[in-house]
C-alpha cells in the first residue's frame, strides 16, 4: 500500500493522541496499536525510553507501515534522525530535545511538529515562532509514566485556544473519566498511554475516547 500523503496539523490532531508504551515485546507492541487504530486512533506518537536504537528503529519502520495501513500519523518522540529515517509524518520535541528551528528546517513545511509546552503560554509561543505547528500542556493528572510532574490546571488549554489558533493537546495522567474536563477546557487532542494500551479492550478503550469528543462537539453551543 502505498504511503499516505503528508496532512496538516490541523487536519491531524484531532481527538485520541495515542502514545506508545515502553515494550520491547515488538509483536504485542504491534497487536495493540493495531487495536487502537481499529478503534478509530488516527495520531500516534512511538515513544520507547527503554530501547536501544536497533530496536527503536525497528519498531518505528513497523509503525510506520501499520499507521499507513489505517491512514494514521505517526509522529516520533525525541528523535529527529529517526523520524527522517522511517519517513514519519512528524516529530515531538520537549523542551529539552533540541531545537525545534532546527527539526523544522530538516523536516520540511509538510511534516508534523508538536512541542511540549508544559505549563506556559510562553514556552508556547516560543515554539511556534520557531516552526510547531501543534502545542502539548500538561500534565494534568497524577501520571504513572511521570509521577513527578508539575500539575496543570485545565484553564489553560482555554487560554491557549484564544490565543493560539493551532490544535491544542492535553496530556498526563488521561482516563476515561478525566478526559470530558480537558475537552471542555479546549483541548483538540488527548494523549493517552496507559489507559488506552493497558486497557482490558485496546479497541473498545480507543473507541469511547473518540466518544468523548463527538459527545463533546455536540453539546456546544451553535454560532451563527
């Protein structure tokens, strides 16, 4: 099957932001994003701390394949010669993960680049100065991949959509029963790892996070 053409972010960040989960098991790794792409995930970012760099390339290049399958965006955390390598749709840089002016210009205008702005507007503006295109805050809840992060309070995501006119991710700590709040507030996308492949039903779990956002899109008010 032939690749899928490179999608703006705003076409791209939409809804469940799916993040992977360190495994070194790559076929597990495999069957549940497969699940969550047949659950309607159409972002996922391969992130994969534990790995060496075989594996890590590995991994990707299979990612890349399987999200082409379903005509979902595959963005790699922290590793700009990577996502060069496998031809991902984008790169996710925090704020310590190098400079965001540089990715850019290695990537093209056509790639994905989201950058972690944790709790400030600041560091948001910075970024997309120099080339993001979509912003990330958090964490906002208790995290079991990073217990020791600094909350943030859901207003901000309402303040960066009045400010900022790019798609606006939430993460830390996402659940099924948390996550209405961060869409209310403003957040285009939640980006989930545990509570989405550590769930009992991967695909189920995928399905009711898009739920959330339907439900959401719905109940807001019409303007003419």
């Amino acid at each position: 099957m032939m690749p899928v053409a490179p999608v703006s972010a705003n076409a791209a960040i939409r809804g469940l932001y799916g993040v992977t989960p360190d495994d070194a098991d790559s076929a597990r790794l495999m069957t549940r994003v497969r699940s969550a792409l047949a659950g309607g995930m159409r972002v996922l970012q391969f992130r994969n701390k534990a790995a060496d760099a075989a594996l890590r390339r590995a991994q990707a290049a299979a990612l890349r394949a399987l999200c082409s399958e379903y005509g979902a965006a595959l963005i790699i955390n922290d590793d700009l010669e990577l996502a060069l390598a496998v031809d991902a749709d984008g790169l996710h840089l925090g704020g310590e993960d190098g400079s965001l002016a540089a990715a850019r210009a290695r990537l093209g205008p056509n790639k994905l680049l989201g950058a972690s702005c944790y709790r400030s507007l600041e560091n948001a503006e910075r970024a997309l100065a120099e080339g993001a295109d979509h912003i990330a805050f958090g964490s906002f809840f208790v995290s079991t991949v990073k217990p020791g992060a600094v909350r943030s309070n859901p207003t901000l995501l309402n303040e960066a959509k009045q400010r900022f006119k790019v798609p606006v991710v939430a993460i830390g700590g996402i659940t099924l029963d948390n996550a209405s709040q961060l869409i209310s507030a403003g957040a285009d996308s939640v980006a989930v790892i545990t509570a989405l492949f550590g769930a009992p039903d991967v695909t189920v779990a995928a399905q009711k996070f898009n739920a959330l956002f339907e439900s959401s899109h719905e109940t807001k008010p019409k303007t003419f």
